[in-house]
C-alpha cells in the first residue's frame, strides 16, 4: 500500500525518488523492453541478421533500450508531479512492507 512521504520530504518527493519508485521502474523497464525491441529491429534488423553487429552498434542498442527507459520514467514522474499541482501530493510507497501486505 502507498503511504505519504516522510514529513521531511517536503511537500513534494525529489524527482529522483519519485523515479525510483517500484511501479515507475516496472512500468518503464516494460516500455523498454518492448518498444526497445521494436526500435533495434526497425534500425538495426538489416545489420543483425547479416551478422555485422559490433561493439558500436551494441552500443546503439543498449541506447535504444535506454530511451524509452528515460522517456516513461520522465512521463511518469511529470504526472505525479501535476497530481500533486492539484493539491493532491503523490504518494511514495512504504518499503517496508512486501508485496503482500499491499
């Protein structure tokens, strides 16, 4: 379950906590996965399957992986940021707890 931000955390959670959130990677590492997958073969299928796949273009994938990484965590951080603009602060889940007292 959620629960408010430490009394010391301000009236907003850093960007960065927010992005560390379980359900903000989770989220994320999907959208990479699957749009990532989707970008590599677009921009690189040609190169994999005529076996010309380097250190750089490795490098190129990772990156391709990394984007839609960045992209979902940035989105998600803005939405509870603007949640939190309407009065609402966004809630940090307790760590504490387990998946299953949730």
């Amino acid at each position: 379950m959620a629960t408010e931000p430490p009394a010391d955390a301000g009236p907003h959670p850093s960007w960065l906590r927010l992005a560390l959130q379980p359900s903000v990677v989770r989220r994320a590492l999907g959208y990479a996965v699957v749009v990532g997958a989707i970008l590599i073969v677009i921009n690189h299928g040609d190169a994999i399957l005529a076996g010309a796949v380097d250190t750089r273009r490795l490098l190129k994938m990772a990156l391709t992986v990394i984007v839609p990484y960045m992209v979902s965590t940035a989105s998600s951080v803005a939405a509870q940021r603007e949640t939190a603009g309407n009065g609402e602060r966004p809630t940090v889940p307790d760590a504490g707890r387990g998946r299953a007292d949730r």
